[in-house]
C-alpha cells in the first residue's frame, strides 16, 4: 500500500514531465499496469449458476436425509461480505484498502474454486481479511484476532489459520494486488494539465480530487460487476473521471473525450502493452455513477441542502452536467453502528467545501 503522506506531492502541469512523479514511482505504475491481468478475477457467479441449472454438485454433501441444502453464493451474499469488512475495518481504525486487497483475495480464490456454499464463503472472506491484514498491516494483527468471535461461533481461528494457507496456494502466493485505490493514488499524480481549468494545480483542489476519485474507488469494491468483472485500471480511470466531471473540471463531454484521449496516450507511454477498452470504461462510469445514488452520502447530503435552501449547489448525480459536492464529517459516522453504510466512506469531501463553496 501506498503511504499517505505520498499522496499529497508537490504538483507539476506539464503532460510530458508526470506531476510529481519520479522515474521510479513511473515504473511502479508501469509495473501494476503490466501485472494487472494476473490478478483478473473471473465470472465465479455465473459458474455457480450454469452448475446450479445443470443439477451438478456445488456444493459439499451434508450429513442427514433431512439436511437442507444450503444456499449458494450470489451478488448479495458478497455485498454483505463487503459491508462487513467495512464495518470491521472502520471500527478497527485499518487502512479501507485491506478491504480492497481481501476482496482480491477472495474473488480469485472463488474464481479458482467455485464450488462453495455460503457458509464456506463467510469462513474463507473472514481468512481472506486476516490474511490481508497480516501481509500488509500486520501491526494490527493483535486487533482482528477476534474475528473468530464475529462468527458467533461457526469457526475457530484454527480454521481461519487453515484457510489461509489453502488461498494463498490457490493463488500462488501473489498476495500484492494492484488495487484501484493504489492506481488512483498513482494516477492522479500524472494527470495533464486541463488547459480551461488551471486551478487543477491548486493544492485544494488537488486534494479534493484525490478525495472524491478515492470515493468512487472505494464505491467500486461494493459491486460484483465492476469490482469483478472489470480491469482494476478501468476502474482507477472511471473513478477519475467521474470526480472531475463531478468538480465540474471537465466542461463538457467533448472537453473529457479529448482529455481522456491525451490521458491515454500518457498511460500507453508508461505501459506500452496497457488497453484501455472504452466500452468497459464507459459501463464502469455510468455504474459508479448509480453507486453513488444510491449510495448514504448521497441521500445524506440531499437531506443536508434541503436543509439549507435552494442556494446550495445541486448534488453528483448527472455526470454530463457537472456539479459541485459538499459534504462534511456530519454526513457520515465511522463507527460501527446498524444504520452505517460501507459505501458511506470515511474520506469526506470537508476540501470540496471549501474550494466549490
């Protein structure tokens, strides 16, 4: 993971000479660029199902004539997953990329071995968070060693401890994913300038992209169709985009083709063998978009400018008609808590306040 205090350099405007960005924090991105592919999840879901469909055992045989089969993996049953490592995480005071790094973890280890129920699934997601933890925060180690009390009793951590060692097998030991918040945090030091937008240098300004473009990579991890089933650069790039045309940073959608145009041949420069596919872009935008709709900062900032009046900027909702985000640490708890929200991310936009109001 990337140190926080890298995230914040000193800023550069020109598109041959990278912002801020030395030769080797260039072939760190590169390098992610390159090993992406290997870290590609696959469609597990849909394994499931067309197994299901043809009466194929999914699943490990209960003991009993009278056992009920149990339910199989789907969209919600990892949306569940992914709130509770939220919750787990925030109340932890953890780094929200180990979410990210888990959620790797447990997607390709389910793409290599479909065949699981939900009670195996919750087993190897709660393996999946100690692992990433130990690996990458293992000075927090001491405090997710009750994750075994959170099962309430379905597992010990001697079962955690062993599943741990079947995924980072099943997995070949590539444990260093390149996350969409790592891609953000490298990305956005290497936009180019927007010609229209010179403010784009300020520090501010700067911050409250990093800000809202670390929102939506943090949004993304919710859903199985972008965090799964697409490319973690498409996403890092998605994620950009829809926080500058948020910030009303790009004019236009003419002004962002041709900014994305340029973006892409810098990409392509770093890592020559990198495509981008525009149609899974574009998916991944509108789909980020929605996510965000629905999501309790959304409807949390909605009730804050009704509160305020009519004079308050219009919320995120159209990325063709960019508007202005304004949010504060009174829209968001994180705590743990029933009406707490993983999409309800603990990075607010206290910068957007003060530079769109």
């Amino acid at each position: 993971m990337i140190p926080r205090g890298e995230l914040h350099e000193d800023r550069r405007s020109s598109m041959d000479a990278p912002i801020s960005m030395t030769e080797e924090h260039l072939d760190v991105l590169s390098v992610m660029l390159k090993q992406e592919d290997a870290y590609q999840s696959i469609d597990y879901l849909a394994i499931i199902r067309s197994n299901q469909q043809k009466h194929q055992p999914v699943f490990p045989k209960h003991e009993g004539k009278d056992a009920a089969p149990p339910k199989l993996v789907d969209e919600f049953c990892r949306d569940q997953i992914v709130e509770w490592k939220y919750r787990v995480m925030d109340y932890f005071k953890i780094d929200r990329e180990i979410i990210a790094i888990s959620m790797s973890y447990l997607d390709r280890y389910i793409s290599s071995v479909p065949m699981i129920d939900r009670r195996i699934y919750k087993k190897a997601a709660t393996a999946a968070l100690h692992l990433a933890v130990k690996v990458h925060q293992p000075d927090k180690m001491r405090m997710v060693g009750v994750l075994s009390d959170l099962s309430r009793g379905e597992f010990e951590m001697i079962d955690i401890a062993e599943f741990e060692s079947a995924i980072s097998e099943t997995l070949t030991w590539r444990l260093h994913p390149p996350t969409v918040i790592c891609l953000v945090s490298r990305m956005v030091n290497i936009l180019p300038t927007i010609p229209s937008t010179p403010t784009i240098e300020d520090d501010e300004m700067a911050t409250c992209l990093l800000d809202f473009s670390l929102f939506f990579a943090e949004l993304s991890i919710c859903d199985y169709s972008v965090s799964v089933m697409q490319k973690a650069s498409t996403v890092a790039i998605a994620s950009l985009f829809n926080a500058m045309e948020g910030l009303g940073l790009l004019s236009s959608a003419s002004a962002s083709s041709r900014y994305l145009h340029d973006f892409n041949e810098l990409i392509g420069r770093i890592a020559p063998n990198a495509e981008l596919d525009m149609e899974a872009l574009a998916f991944t935008k509108d789909r980020l978009w929605n996510l965000y709709e629905k999501s309790e900062e959304f409807a949390l900032s909605n009730d804050q400018e009704s509160q305020e009046g009519s004079n308050q900027p219009e919320n995120l909702a159209n990325p063709s008609t960019p508007t202005k985000a304004v949010a504060d640490d009174a829209t968001c708890t994180s705590t743990i808590s029933d009406s707490s929200s993983p999409i309800c991310v603990t990075r607010h936009l206290r910068t957007a306040a003060a530079v769109l109001a």
